[in-house]
C-alpha cells in the first residue's frame, strides 16, 4: 500500500509534465500531417503537369514532323484531339502563331485570327527566351466564359531553322485546381496556396479572386520557401498577419510551389481540449491505479515461488543449452522468454540479458507474426511438435531467416501446455541463395526486365483480372527497325548495349505496380498495361517512339531515319465481352499491329482497328 499511494503521488506530480508533452505532441502530429498533406497534393499536381507537359510536347513534335501548318483544319483538329493527355485539369490545347494569333483550340474550330495573346506573359516568354522550356502563365481571365480565370501551360513552337514559330498552349482553369484543395480541414484561418516559384499566386484555398495573380516575390514566406526545395517554418502571412506553421514543396518537373500554412491558433485548440480531458481522467487513474498495485502485489508473490521451482528443474537443461550452437528458448505461455542459450546473442544482435523476460514475437518480423502466432497456437491445440520458418528483425534493421521447431512443456496434473521449448538455427544463407535462384529464373540477363516465362505468368493473370473488373488491358509490341543490319554494321556488343537503352526507355512507360516490361525475344519488348484504354496506350507508344527516336543512336543501315528507331504494335482487349477469347487473341492482334507497322515503313506506331477480341482465338 506504502507503494500505492508513492506512485499515485508520483501521478500528481508528472500531470503537468504529460500535459506539456500532449502539447508537443499536438504540434508534432501537425507537423506531420501538413507534411504528409503537402507531399500527397504536391506528388497529385506534379503527376498532373508531366501529363499536361507530355501531351505539349506530343503535339510539338507532331508539328515538327508532319507540317502541322500546312494540313487541313480537320486532320489538325483529329491528330491534336488524338494525343490530348488524360489530365483532369487540363481544360483545353491552343496553338498559337509566331504573332500570337489564336490559330487552333481544341474546344471549338479554328479561331478567328482577333483573338491574339501576344501582350500576356505565357507568349512573350516564348518569343523572348528561347530556352525557357516549360512555361507557367500568371492567371488571366477566361476568353470564353465570364469570372472564370485561367492558367496557361506552354511550350515554344520553332521552325526548322530555330527561329520563333509560336507556341502551344495547354489551358487549365483556376477553380478545378482550387476544387481539389476544398473539403480538406484546415482550420478557421489555415490556408492551401499554389503558387509559381517567383511568388506569383495562381490557386489558392480558401478562394479569393482579388489574390489571383498577386505578386508576393518579396514576402518573408516565400523568400523562405526559395531558399530549399521543400521544408517547415513559421512565419507571419503577407496577407493578413496571421502567424502560420508553413509547410511547402516545389513540384518537380515545374516551376512552383505548394504549401499548406496552419494558423498556430488553431493547432493548440486541440491541445486545449486533450488537456482538459487528461485532468479528468488523472483521478480515475489514480484509483485504478491503487487497484493495480493491490493485485500486483499477490501476482509477485505467487511468480517468485513458481520461479524457484523452474530454476531447480532448468539446471540440467541449461548445461546441455549452452553448449549448442543451436539457440535454445525457454517460452512462457504469454509469450515471454525465460530463458535463451548464449547462441541467441549470435541471432537475434542483442545481448542475453535484454533477451531474457522480452516477449519473444517482439523480435519477429511484422509481417511473419501472425504466422508464428498461429503456429504456436497448434500446440496448445495439441500437437506435440511444430516446425516453422521466420524472419527475426534486429535492433540495426537486419533480417534474419531463422528455421525453428518448438514442443509443449506439459503440466504433470491438467496434460495442458505451461510454457514451450524452441530450438532455432539462422538459415540466412540459404534462403538469399534460394531468392537469388529465383530472380535468376525470372529475369532476363541482358536488359534485366521481366524474361517472357514471367510475361505469359502475368498475362494470364491480369486478363483474368480484366475479365473479372470488366476494365481494358492493352499490350504493346516493340521491335527495334533493322536490327540485323544494326549488328552486322556494329557488332553484337554494340548490338547489346542498343537493346539496354531499349530496355530502360521501355521501363520507363511500364511504371505503374502492375504494368509488365519484358524482353519478349530478340530485339522485341513487351510492354503490359492492365486498366489502360486504347487511346492512352497509343499515346504511350507513339511517347515511347518519339523518345527513342531521340536517343539518336546510330544506324545508318536504317534509312530515311539514320538513328535507331522502333515500330510499335497495339493492342487493346475487354475479356468480359467474350468469355471463350484467351489472352492469346491480345497478342496475335497486337502481333498484326507490328507487322502492319514494318510494312508500313517503320518507325511508327499502328494500333489494331478493333478492340480484342475480334472472334475468338485459342
């Protein structure tokens, strides 16, 4: 009781220390939350302006390939239309002329030449700097809908010769970027602002019109937030002087910035509300407290006599232990150890006497713990020996494969389990030689993707998985263009370190966890796409294509192109429309894609005229 009533003391005076540490702690969950906030909006936007930025890029090099400007209004408006990118923001592709004249907007027909854009910034930094890249416009208001504003996305149109040709415009309205910010809670005054990496503001939540396209190049937050890539800071808003916990990261691939800024105020009214609950709940600790101790007294009692009648019994079967190279564990029915042979220190990386009382599924892997658990439970069904197979995690990250066996300690009275007895060997060695073997069978040893035993695996699979979602699957089929001549021009080594580049610009499109890139044989590469229609795997090709193209690897035994190029067959399949059809009718229709592609003349991309399956094939 003497006990009791120290510790219940003790909890009196700690009170205000626990409430300080909830107080941290409320800054630190905040701190974390606006950090994990701000990476998932800020990954979200980046994925979006590469998507907005590739769909830009494929029609610059669609123009610079085919004579854009000397084509009819409506093959412009089909081969536009046709490699518009899948981005929810993007609204709109405008090209502009070197006058910056409006000549072609995906929402409607040519445009009358009156609506020109050569006094705003998204044409000027084109005609001005030839090498700006990718341009992001301060908003400006919409030439089609009233109150409505816009950000333009471009790029710079050149002719052959270098000089200035105009520019391509990828429209993208303000209020569908500040529609992804609402319903996130910020607090009454916290804010969610994307702005340019200059201090222009382009979105902000909540909306204010009056602050679109306000310059704050010159506030202490955003100098702040120039200074470094990403990071957390206080500072005291520009806008109204409210002090803000800033938390912000530059997109990659553009020029911008988004942060989330949480007013301070805010953030400890949640601590005032935990304060005031841990000041109620302390009394009723107390009393439960003093209960505990109570039955924590009888527990101790009745252990210490149970432990001097194990420690006479275990003398004879420490001697063997000890001498084991093998660890020998002596587990209580909780799962605690009482004892481990020296050969634990080895295993486990911690010494003996931490070992020793340490729960012992503490040590075991999170994802092998349930298996252990369930293994262990077999003996208290009954069974008299277990054999088992598990990872242990030691304290410097490292896993260990152990392999164990494990028998009951019966009671003499009931016949029921009072504790268990393991014996345990590290069998690391063999399980890393097992996973290399493996990866060896399933990988192709040139390129290092996936070898074709693992594409046909993954064929079958997501075809079933497509006829069960009812969602498309496509399949593309790249050849390298005369690859033969390229050998016999440049040797086979040359020859195999081509195919490498092939290989890395293919795993660059599969990137998604179930896209598939394999080495399908040859100089011919696969590429799976599960839940991806025919027009986004056409513009993933016809990406592909142009990429490698750009490679400018040379072939001059590959005529008109003299680099290194490749001709791509599609194809894309609903399973659930046909349930006799086998996946073998996506690569056959695929198969015919790249033969009309070489015979076509290469160098391109030819998608089957219908989607698979097209009657069935087995």
């Amino acid at each position: 009781m003497i006990t009791g009533a120290l510790l219940a003391a003790g909890v009196f005076l700690t009170v205000a220390a626990v409430l300080l540490d909830v107080r941290q702690d409320a800054w630190d969950r905040v701190r974390d939350a606006s950090a994990n906030l701000t990476l998932a909006v800020e990954r979200d936007l980046s994925s979006e302006i590469r998507a907005i930025d590739l769909t830009l890029r494929a029609v610059v090099g669609l123009m610079a390939r085919t004579g854009f400007e000397h084509s009819s209004a409506d093959l412009r408006e089909g081969l536009v239309l046709e490699r518009l990118s899948s981005s929810r923001y993007l609204d709109a592709v405008v090209i502009l002329d070197e006058h910056g004249d409006a000549m072609f907007d995906t929402r409607q027909h040519i445009l009358p030449t009156t609506v020109n854009f050569s006094e705003q910034d998204v044409f000027a930094a084109h005609r001005d700097r030839p090498d700006v890249g990718l341009f992001i416009s301060a908003p400006y208001p919409s030439r089609l809908v009233d109150r409505l504003w816009t950000i333009g996305v471009s790029r710079r149109l050149s002719y052959p010769n270098g000089n200035f040709a105009g520019v391509v415009l990828a429209a993208v309205q303000v209020q569908d970027l500040q529609a992804a910010f609402e319903g996130m809670r910020l607090g009454s005054r916290g804010t969610m602002t994307l702005i340019r990496e200059d201090g222009v503001v382009l979105a902000r939540n909540p909306a204010d019109a009056r602050l679109l396209g306000r310059d704050l190049g010159s506030a202490g937050p955003v100098r702040q937030m120039q200074l470094a890539r990403s990071g957390q800071f206080l500072a005291v808003a520009a806008i109204d002087g409210v002090e803000r916990f800033y938390t912000y990261r530059h997109l990659d691939g553009a020029p911008l910035i988004f942060n989330v800024a949480l007013a301070v105020s805010d953030i400890y009214d949640s601590w005032w509300r935990k304060a005031a609950l841990i000041s109620g709940l302390t009394g009723i600790l107390v009393i439960a407290m003093l209960t505990m101790v109570i039955r924590l007294h009888r527990e101790l009692a009745r252990r210490k006599d149970a432990e001097l009648a194990t420690r006479r019994s275990e003398t004879s079967f420490r001697l063997l232990a000890e001498n084991s190279s093998d660890m020998v564990s002596h587990i209580d029915l909780v799962g605690r150890r009482l004892y481990v042979s020296p050969a634990a220190a080895e295993i486990f990386g911690r010494p003996l006497e931490e070992l020793m009382g340490r729960a012992a599924l503490d040590d075991v892997a999170p994802e092998d713990r349930t298996f252990v658990q369930n293994s262990f439970r077999r003996l208290w069904r009954g069974e008299r020996t277990i054999t088992f197979e598990a990872r242990i995690l030691r304290p410097d990250g490292e896993q260990v494969w152990i392999e164990a066996s494990a028998r009951p300690l019966l009671n003499d009275a009931t016949g029921k389990p009072e504790g268990y007895v393991t014996v345990a060997r590290d069998v690391t060695d063999r399980k890393l030689a097992e996973a290399r073997l493996t990866a060896l069978a399933r990988t192709d040893a040139l390129t290092d993707l996936a070898n074709r035993r693992v594409f046909d695996e993954a064929l079958d699979r997501e075809w079933h998985r497509a006829r069960r979602n009812e969602a498309p699957l496509s399949l593309l089929l790249i050849d390298a263009d005369r690859f033969k001549l390229f050998n016999d021009s440049y040797g086979h080594l040359a020859g195999d370190a081509c195919l490498q580049r092939l290989a890395d610009a293919a795993a660059e499109i599969g990137r998604r966890p179930a896209d598939v890139v394999a080495r399908y044989g040859g100089e011919e590469f696969a590429i799976l796409l599960p839940e991806t229609g025919a027009a986004d795997a056409g513009l993933l090709a016809e990406g592909l294509r142009a990429h490698i193209e750009t490679l400018t690897l040379p072939h001059e035994a590959n005529p008109p192109a003299g680099v290194v190029t490749v001709s791509i067959g599609v194809a894309t399949a609903c399973p659930w429309s046909a349930p006799d059809c086998t996946p073998v009718a996506l690569v056959a229709a695929a198969d015919a894609s790249l033969y009309r592609a070489k015979q076509s003349g290469r160098n391109r991309v030819v998608a089957a005229p219908d989607t698979v399956p097209m009657g069935s094939v087995r």
